[in-house]
C-alpha cells in the first residue's frame, strides 16, 4: 500500500503555482522557522493552516514541524517548554500567553506497537522522516508541508489534488484509518461541513463500518472535539453528517434519538451564524444549546409551573450520568443546568405578566450569561420577541447598561476557577449592593423629611 505512494510522491508545487505565500504567516511563525532552518535542520508549516490559506479560510493556529529532536528546539529558544510523555512537542512562546507549537517528524508506528517495544526502545523510535510523518496524518488536505524558505508545497498524499475536487480522503486505507483512531470519523463529519467537501464512498462506507468504535475513544478527546465542532460556524451540518455516518448513535445516542431534531438543529445554526460573525461563545451556551431538548424531556410539562431551581433538580437528577459520561467539569455542568432552567423564567415572564422577586432573579450570578443563552433560543424559536425585549429592559433598569451584555463577568470567574460562590456579577458584589441599597435609603429618606417639611416650607 505504502509503496504506491513512494512511487508518485512527493510532489513539489513550487512558488506561484499554488495561492500560498509567506504573506498570509504570522510574523513570528516565520521567524521560528528562519532559526530552525538557520541551524541546519528542516521546517514547515503543516496541517490546517496550509489547507485554510489554500481554500481562503480564516486561519486558527500555525503548526511547524521539523526534523530536529525535541531537545535541540529547545536549546533553539529561549522561552521554550516541552510537553507530552511518549511523543515530546515543543511550545514556543512568543509572547506572555502565545506560543507555537513545534513537533518533530512522527515514525508511523502505532501506540500499540509502542507498547511492546519497551520504553527506551520506544522513545528512540517515534520520531521519523518528513514521508512517514505525511502517511500518518488522517487526511491528504492535512498532510501537506509548506517551505517558506521557497515558498514551495511538499505534496506525499495526493492532497493538493483533493482541495481542487473537494475531497475529504483518508490517508491510506479508511477502515484501517478509522478503527486505529475512530475521532477522525468525527473530524471527517467536521471537515466535511466546514469546508464544504465530499467524503468518497469508500471513506463513508468505512466511517459506517467503524462508527461503533467511537464508544472506546478517550472521552477528553471526543469533548475537545465536541467544542471544536461547536465553534466551527458549521455545527449544524457536522451534527447531520455525524448521524449520516451512522456515528452520533453510539457517540451521543441520547442526541441521534432527539425527537426535536430540528430544533437542535435551529439553535446550532444561530450560532453557526454568530461564529461567522466572530463573535465568541462560552462552553455552556453552547452545551447548553446541544442538550436543551433533552432538559425540555427532563422537566417534563410541570416546567411551566415550578422554579428554576426545582427544574435544576429535575434535569440533574435525569443527566448527571450523562455530564459525567462526557467529563463536562461539574462547574461548567452547573452552569449549563442553571442558565438552561432559567429559559423557563423567561418564557413565564414578561411585560404581561410580571415577576415576584424579579430583582432577586436578575442580580443572580448566572442572570447575564442566562440571558445570553435566551438571545439564542429566542432567536431559533422565532417567537419570543417581546419576552426578550422585557429581560433586555430589566437588565438595563437594574444595571443601567445601555445595550444588551456584552461583557462576561461570570464566565471569566468560572473559567479563571472560581467556586459559583465566589462569582458575582460586578454589579452586584455584596458590598456595592450593600452601597447601593444605603445610597437608596438616604434618599428615600431624604425625598421624605423633604415632603414633610415642605408644608412647613410653603406656609
Ligand atoms: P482544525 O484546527 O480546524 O481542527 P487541523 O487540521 O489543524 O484543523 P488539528 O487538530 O489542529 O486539526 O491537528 C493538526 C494536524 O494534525 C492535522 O491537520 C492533521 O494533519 C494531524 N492530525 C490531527 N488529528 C489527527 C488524527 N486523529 N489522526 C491523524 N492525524 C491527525
Ligand atoms: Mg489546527
């Protein structure tokens, strides 16, 4: 098999026959690779980047590779960590929280062989040459090699050739491909929405064939690529290929089963549109916009009439199993649950019908990022307008903002690794509420000794 690819590639692309040049690389990429190369050792851009560029894509991340070892990036840098047990990868820091990463040409011996080999044996054998590191990438459109010393593109897989017919194809044998590592049948549904391209019959019939693998995947991975697809702009349509495929059944079978299909579908499409507008989404609002169906099944039709809080237990006592299954970290859990009870809140309340204890509900740590979440669902419902309108204004009377949040006060504690204790919407800190309620008693106080005295006043 190997040896069919020996015969054709590589192919070179030189400057000017292909739209890539150093003019779409960040300065700094193309500085780490002047050193590398300035040494005597070999460095490209490889992966997404390349494939981004080529297609007119907005780039996430560069990554390099090179055929120096570990140890000698780092005598390189100065400000250089390495990272990783079996396979070492080097992070160059080019600013206080910006790095790049550098990896070493991979060998395509499979972790299970790694095993067997012993430690010392191992360490010594996962590096490689430039072709072996082509063959073990997971599709042509990733596997090709940038020199921005030329300008030129190595091509070992085909994959330039795939970027022109939009072909998503496995490098080498896609059921072999698929069963070594089941989550590229998750990227394969991924790629295929995002850069709109086609999976050949043989990769489709093969991530058919495999999907059953997914439920031995490492859970952290499948949640990375779980986020990955939800801040792609095109979650949507992964989410219909991933249930073509056949995979999303026995990934996340509670969501291939979803009897409102179609409103996932709506919700993930708003923020797909938002994606494409830059605009950034927290991990809640976004896990919270995948599940809500289930939580709507979980609260069952006495969610019209009971508290958010007693919605919380419902939808807990229901999924927590399955937060677990997915190693949502619990803060993150509890505030998917709490933002989604609150849609119910929303939904009761408006200009209409008015709130006991509203004041209380709006300074609550998990109101902004609620209300947040409510912009989405509202937007995919297409019928709570009005409902909207009235929280937007709350939120302007109590905050005195004069637009819809944008900040994200709670999230930013959640993230930093605060305890939902400790997270306080910045209006509502303890003391600037204690200040406030005082501030609102003198004055109330004073409008009263001034209207019992203005009788004395005017006589
Ligand atoms: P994106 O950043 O949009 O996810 P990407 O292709 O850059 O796309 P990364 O996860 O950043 O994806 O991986 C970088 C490169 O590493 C890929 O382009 C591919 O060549 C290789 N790669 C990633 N995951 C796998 C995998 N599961 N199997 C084989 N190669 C992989
Ligand atoms: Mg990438």
């Amino acid at each position: 098999m190997w040896s069919l690819f020996r015969k054709k590639y590589p192919i070179t692309f030189p400057a000017g026959s292909h739209g890539m040049s150093n003019d779409y690389i960040d300065r700094d990429v193309l500085d780490i690779m002047a050193r590398i190369k300035s040494r005597g050792f070999e460095a490209y851009l490889v992966g997404g980047s390349i494939r981004d560029i080529l297609l007119g894509k907005r780039v996430k991340d560069f990554d390099i590779v090179t055929d120096a070892h570990p140890r000698q990036i780092k005598r390189l840098f100065k400000r250089c960590f390495l990272i990783g047990k079996r396979f070492r990868l080097a992070h160059v820091y080019v600013s206080r929280d910006r790095f790049i990463e550098v990896a070493t040409f991979r060998a395509l011996v499979e972790s299970s062989q790694m095993q067997d080999l012993g430690k010392k044996y191992a360490e010594n054998n996962v590096f490689g040459t430039i072709e072996e590191d082509a063959l073990r990438r997971d599709f042509t459109i990733n596997a090709l090699y940038y020199n921005s010393a030329d300008s030129s593109i190595e091509d070992y897989t085909g994959g330039m050739e795939d970027i022109k017919k939009k072909l998503l194809r496995s490098i080498g044998d896609p059921v072999t491909r698929f069963q070594e590592d089941p989550v590229r049948i998750i990227r394969a549904g991924r790629f295929c929405a995002q850069l709109n391209f086609s999976l050949p019959r043989r990769e489709r019939k093969a991530a058919e064939k495999c999907a059953i693998f997914i439920t031995e995947a490492n859970t952290s991975r499948l949640l990375e690529e779980l986020y990955k697809i939800l801040r792609c702009g095109a979650s949507a349509a992964t989410f219909e290929n991933l249930r073509q495929f056949g995979v999303l059944k026995f990934w996340l079978p509670e969501l291939a089963e979803n009897p409102h299909w179609n409103n996932m579908i709506k919700r993930l499409s708003v923020i797909d549109n938002r994606r494409a507008r830059g605009q950034d989404i927290s991990n809640s609002i976004l896990i919270a916009s995948l599940l809500f169906d289930l939580f709507t099944d979980a609260a069952g039709e006495k969610a019209e009439k009971i508290s958010h809080q007693e919605i919380i237990n419902l939808i807990r006592t229901q999924y927590n199993a399955f937060a677990t299954r997915l190693r949502l970290p619990r803060k993150e859990w509890d505030m998917v649950t709490n933002i989604a009870s609150r849609i119910w809140i929303f939904k009761r309340f408006s200009a209409q019908r008015r709130m006991k204890g509203e004041a209380r509900f709006v300074h609550n740590a998990y109101f902004p990022e609620s209300l947040k979440f409510f912009e989405i669902f509202a937007e995919a419902e297409g019928s709570l307008e009005a409902h909207l309108k009235y929280w937007w204004q709350k939120d302007r009377e109590y905050f005195h903002r004069s637009a819809p949040i944008q900040a994200n006060s709670t999230l930013a504690a959640v993230s930093a690794n605060k305890s939902p204790q400790s997270i306080y919407h910045p209006d509502t800190r303890p003391h600037k509420v204690k200040r406030r309620r005082k501030r609102r008693h003198t004055k109330r106080m004073s409008a009263q000794t001034a209207t019992h005295q203005s009788p004395s006043t005017t006589q």
